[in-house]
C-alpha cells in the first residue's frame, strides 16, 4: 500500500521536498516487475 506522507510536499503537495524520484528510477522499477535486468537491457 502507497503511504502518502503530507510532510514530505510542498504546501500544496505539488512538489516532492524530500526524496524525489527520477524517471530512471520509475523505469528501472518497471523493468524489475516485467522480469527485465535493468542494469543489462540497453534502450
């Protein structure tokens, strides 16, 4: 389950403070789940 900590935005929670994530991140994460290597596939 996603927790959501308020303390880590902005005032108006458009923007992460603390911690932000990379779209590298995001694809290397989404690579992991489809069994891909993302340290070995090229794009």
């Amino acid at each position: 389950m996603l927790k959501i900590n308020a303390d880590n935005n902005d005032k108006l929670g458009g923007e992460v403070i603390e911690r932000p994530v990379t779209f590298s991140e995001v694809n290397a994460t989404f690579y992991h789940v489809i069994g891909i290597d993302p340290n070995t596939s090229t794009a």
